[in-house]
C-alpha cells in the first residue's frame, strides 16, 4: 500500500483531514463532550464519568492534544486540560463550510 500523496490536497483539505482523524473515535468525542459541558478544565475526572482506563483516556487526550484540538496546563500532579478556542473554531468553521457545501439538486442517482 502507498503512502497518501498529501501533497496534491489543498492546505485545508489536509488541515481538516488531519482535524478530523483526531477526533474520529466515539471516546474521543466522549472526552470532548464532557471538556465541553463542564465549560472549564477538566483534571483527572475523565476516568470516572467515561468508564475507560487511565491510559486508554491518557492516550485519547494526547491524539486531541497533539492536533492541536485541546491544550492542558499542568495542575499539581495532574494535567487539566480544555478545548483549544482557535484550533476549535478552525474546525467549526472549516467543518461548517465543507457541510454546507452541498446543495440538494433535488434527485440524484
């Protein structure tokens, strides 16, 4: 198998790829969620609300955190961590252009 020739995809056609990719898996969504509805930082609590092990949450926030998606500060001996304003509004607004680029012709197919 090739390598994916990222190079003939547009700047934003990759930056989304790669945005997408990160949080493409349901406990990665899970953990954004809960970042979310907790509106501040969350510090260790993931384990308990999502039922998953340590370094099973450990690994999901570092995929989230190494796009970018979410940052984390370091708080005593934990890591809180909170979604990242600007890299999330570049996927809304990237994510939000991309959807509402379609235009239904009415039938198709």
């Amino acid at each position: 198998m090739g390598l994916t020739k990222t190079e003939i995809f547009t700047d934003q056609q990759n930056q989304l790829s790669t945005l997408l990719k990160a949080i493409a898996h349901p406990a990665r969504i899970a953990i954004l969620q809960q970042i979310i509805s907790a509106n501040a930082c969350i510090c260790g609590d993931l384990v308990e609300e999502l039922g998953l092990a340590q370094a099973t949450i450990s690994q999901h926030l570092k995929e989230l955190k190494n796009a970018g998606i979410i940052q984390g500060t370091i708080d005593g001996v934990k890591v809180c961590y909170c979604i990242e304003p600007k890299t999330w509004e570049l996927l809304q607004s990237q994510l939000g252009d991309f959807l509402g680029s379609y235009k239904n012709p009415g039938s198709c197919c």
